[in-house]
C-alpha cells in the first residue's frame, strides 16, 4: 500500500530564487538516491510562496528506512541544512501522511447478487 508525504511549507521572499534552485537540487537528488519518488509542487492559487513536497513511498517500513538512509547522508544533509535554516519561513513548514485505499469492492457488484 502507497504511502504518499505532503509536506508544505513558506518560501522566504528574499530567497525566492535561490531557494528555488535549492528545493530542485534536493527533489534531485532525493529522486536519484533513495527508493522513493519526490515532485515538487508549485502554487496555482492561494498564497504565491507556498511550496510543497509530495513524496510516494512503497509503505510506511519503506518511507522509514530510507529517511533513516538519507539522514545519515552527509551529503544530503548539507542540501537540506540550507532549505530549514536559510530558505523556508520558520514554523511554517506542515507535514501531513496518506495512504492509498484499495482492495474494496465495488457497491455495484453486490447489489447485482
């Protein structure tokens, strides 16, 4: 079952273009280095500096071990030391989880019995 993380959070104005550039590097990198899909999703409507995460996992014992893998990735947490302490509005960050549902049967099938 899917496991899907949405995380939103403020850009700040003043570092629009380089937390930009940095938001597609760790999307970038995330996507070539780790067992897990990362898009990342701009604002159509509603507050112009709201960006979002929306990372797909195989199951929630996938979406752990590999936030226990990039963790330990110096590397990686260099990309992301600059996006919570420079980038994003403090505080502002939410993350919420989902998960697929699947496997019910559909209510036109039983009524046919």
């Amino acid at each position: 079952m899917s496991v899907f993380v949405y995380q939103t959070f403020e850009v700040k104005q003043d570092q629009f273009v380089e937390a930009l550039k940095n938001l597609r590097m760790i999307q970038s990198y995330r996507n070539e280095n780790y067992d897990h899909k990362v898009e990342l999703l701009s604002p159509i409507s509603g507050a112009d500096h709201s960006y979002a995460f929306l990372c797909t996992y195989e199951g929630l014992a996938e979406m752990e071990l590999q936030n226990k893998k990039m963790f330990e990735d110096e590397e990686y947490k260099k990309l992301i030391e600059q996006f919570f302490l420079e980038d994003i509005v403090q505080g502002s960050m939410n993350t919420q989880l989902f998960r697929s549902v699947t496997g019910m049967k559909s209510d036109s099938s039983e009524k046919d019995k």
